[in-house]
C-alpha cells in the first residue's frame, strides 16, 4: 500500500484572561502573539494554540511526549512559545511569525525521539508540537493513505489493520515512532527488501515552506 503523507506540519485555556495575558508578556511577546492572530483563521482561540511559559499548562505540553527522561529537566532549553496547531493554517501562522522574529523551529511528531532533536535546541526556538495533527484516513479504492504527521506508526498501522487484511505500509517495525520524522528521515522496515523505504511510498505530500506557503505535488508540478 503507498501512503500519501499529510506533512502539513501541520488549548490550553488560559489560566489567565486575556486581559492578563498583555500584561504578563512583553512588548516581543505581544507582537508575536499578534502576529500569530494575524495570520491565523478569525476562528481560532490563540490561547488553545500558543503557549508562552508563564501559562501553567505550558510545561505538561512540554514534557507530554518526552520520552528520554535525562531530557525532562529545569536544564534542558525551553521554546519560547509552543504551539500546538490545530489545522494547517496554525502551521503556516508559526512558521511565518517565528522568522518575523527570528526564532528557529523545532517540529515535534511525539515519537520517541530519544535524542531529543525535535524540542531542543541551543538558540531561540519555538516548539511547533503535532499532537493534535494524528488524523490517517484510508482509501481502499486507490491503496493509499493520508496520515498527518503527528501519527505514531502504530496508529498508522493500527488504521490500516482495521480497514483491510490485504494491505499493509513498509515502514519501520516500532510502532511508537513518529511518522514526520520517520518518513522524513527515510524509514526502514521488515517490508524494505521488497518494498523499499517508507520515504519511497510517498506519492504526496502538503508541505509548509519556509515562506509559510502550502504546496503539494499538484502545485510543484
Ligand atoms: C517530568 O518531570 C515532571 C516534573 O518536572 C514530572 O511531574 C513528570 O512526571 C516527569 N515526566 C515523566 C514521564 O517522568
Ligand atoms: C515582521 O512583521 C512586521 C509587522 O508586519 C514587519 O514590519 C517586519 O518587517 C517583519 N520582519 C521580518 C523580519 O519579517
């Protein structure tokens, strides 16, 4: 079976009113928040989405999906803002306002990424955490997936097990990685000597680009 990868990189209620909220960030936090509002659907609640230290759900969101523990500590580098994007627009709205402020980009699926590549770094960085991007939906008719890049593998298999017998994804055999950075990175299988890399199955993807613009293969054609 191929998959079709949804990678568009695709709340927190405030223990603070918003009122509050001004007041406890500075003038850089408040353009960034304005920045996010800006770019982001009328729709949206900006406290269910970004996340700035001070708010107290901030560090459960940070800690949620590590999974090496030396890396749950005061010493590892905190983002400046974590969100948690509920649709592709968010992903387009982080990724435009953290180069307006120049902040760098970690991009979280919540595997188990025991290095802790996807929420550290040594410069100022916004967290952009996947964990509500986990949708797979399976076309039986045309053998393909779409998985947002917040799924583990598990949950990819999981959704294909439930719908056929028939099918399968040659990806990796744990199924507590995630499906950004495993496909992303290649992603070797039991299935690969006949089937190749996960990465070689993909006949799509939505992507974000550094201008903050979607494009899937449709548009790169
Ligand atoms: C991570 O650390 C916090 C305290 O800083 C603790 O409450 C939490 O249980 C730890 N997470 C795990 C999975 O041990
Ligand atoms: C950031 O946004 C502000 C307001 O829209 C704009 O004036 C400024 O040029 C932007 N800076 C960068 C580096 O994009």
């Amino acid at each position: 079976m191929e998959l079709h990868v949804l990678f568009a990189l695709f709340s927190l209620l405030f223990s603070v009113s918003s009122a509050n909220l001004a007041s406890l960030l500075n003038s850089n936090g408040l353009a960034f928040f304005n920045c996010f509002a800006n770019h982001s659907p009328a729709s949206t609640t900006i406290s269910s989405v970004v996340y700035a230290p001070f708010i107290s759900s901030y560090d459960s969101i940070f800690q949620n999906t590590i999974q090496n523990l030396r890396f749950n500590s005061s010493m590892t580098q905190k983002p400046q803002y974590i969100i948690v994007p509920q649709r592709p627009a968010h992903v387009q709205a982080a990724i435009i306002c953290s180069k307006n402020h120049s902040l760098q980009v970690r991009i979280r699926s919540g595997g188990h990424d025991y290095e802790g590549l996807s929420y550290k770094s040594k410069t100022p960085f916004v967290l952009i955490d996947l964990v509500k991007l986990r949708k797979v939906k399976v076309s039986l008719r045309k053998a393909t997936a779409w998985v947002q890049a917040g799924a583990t593998l598990g949950e990819l298999y999981y959704q294909i097990a439930k719908e056929t017998s028939t099918l399968g994804f040659p990806a990796g055999t744990c199924p507590t990685i995630g499906v950004g950075g495993h496909i992303s990175g290649g992603g070797q299988g039991s299935l690969m000597r006949k089937y190749g890399l996960a990465a070689d199955n993909v006949v799509d993807a939505i992507l974000v680009k550094a201008d903050g613009q979607i494009v899937n293969r449709a548009t790169m054609d």
